[in-house]
C-alpha cells in the first residue's frame, strides 16, 4: 500500500481535530515507515494523567501489512 493511502486515516483525525501529528520516520531504509499521533484530551487521574498516542507503520518489504497501535503514556 502507498503511504498516501496508508495514512489517509491520520490525515482524516488530525482534520477533525481529534489529534494532532507529533513526529514521523523510517526504518531499515525505508522499508518501514512511521507516524506518530497523540490525540486530544486525557484518561485517568487528574494528578497522574495519561496520554493518548497512535502509531501507524507501512511496510514495503512484502512481509508485514499496515498497523496500528495504541500506545497510552
């Protein structure tokens, strides 16, 4: 799948203002490609908040599809 279209789902939250890109990369050479999303607001205590983060990685080696990951910090 083309990055484009891979990410198409992070450009559709950040247009709602649901999250906000934080930073993007590569790995292996471009072989795997990276975007990080925290979104909007916050779970837990209000002395101990915590954040919500998406990962999404696109492969193009051919043994690995599109994911994506919830990673609360």
């Amino acid at each position: 799948m083309q990055n484009k279209s891979a990410f198409a789902f992070f450009d559709e939250l950040i247009g709602s203002k649901e999250a906000i890109y934080e930073t993007a990369g590569s790995l292996r050479g471009g072989k795997i490609i990276w975007m990080m999303s925290r979104l909007a607001g916050h779970i837990g205590w209000a002395d101990d908040p915590i954040e919500q983060w998406l990962v999404l990685s696109n492969a193009h080696y051919g043994g690995k599809q599109v994911s994506t990951m919830a990673t609360p910090v």
